[in-house]
C-alpha cells in the first residue's frame, strides 16, 4: 500500500527559522551566564552550588547546542531540496503545457 508524501516547505522554512532562533536564545543565554560570578552571590555553600551549575549548564548548554545544530542543518538542508524538487517539477509542467 502506497501513501502519498507531502512536504509543506513553508513550514520547514519557519521551523528551521525556529531552530535558528533557538540557537541563538542558548548562545545568549549561556553568555548572559558566562558574566555571573558565584562568589557574588552569598554563603560559600550557595557559591559552591552555583559554580557546580555554571560547569553543569556550560556542560549541557553545549550538547544542546550541538544537536540543535544538527537538527538545524538537516531540516534546512531538506528544505532546499524540496524546494527545488517543487521548482524542477513546475518547470517541467511549464514545459508541456506553456501558457498553463
């Protein structure tokens, strides 16, 4: 049994949009962090608990990043090959049928 495959390439536009502000948000997130010294805030108990975080966000932040990345470049790149297909196939249906 065949399906049909449909690809909305405007919304894989505006999800790799998406991707790409998200990667930005983390980047401005964690260098919004990067300024924050824990030995400002308090005890030495809740600087030792924030600068345990700092390394375990830096730690995370990256990974996220790196795999949002990734995502990012697939689904963009999918993006441009469908719209190409869709460009190659209306060119083609311009073809046989001019003035269509």
């Amino acid at each position: 049994m065949s399906r049909d495959l449909q690809v909305d390439t405007d919304q894989l536009g505006r999800f790799t949009h998406a991707l790409q502000e998200s990667l930005t948000s983390l980047g401005e997130a964690r260098r919004a962090l990067e300024h924050v010294r824990a030995d400002q805030l308090g005890t030495k108990e809740l600087d030792e608990a924030c600068d345990g975080f700092q390394e375990r966000w830096k730690y995370g932040a990256d990974q996220l990043g790196e795999r949002i990345g990734t995502v990012h470049e697939g689904v963009k790149a999918g993006h441009g090959a469908y719209s190409e297909i869709n460009r190659a196939i209306e060119a083609a249906f311009r073809a046989v049928a001019p003035g269509a």
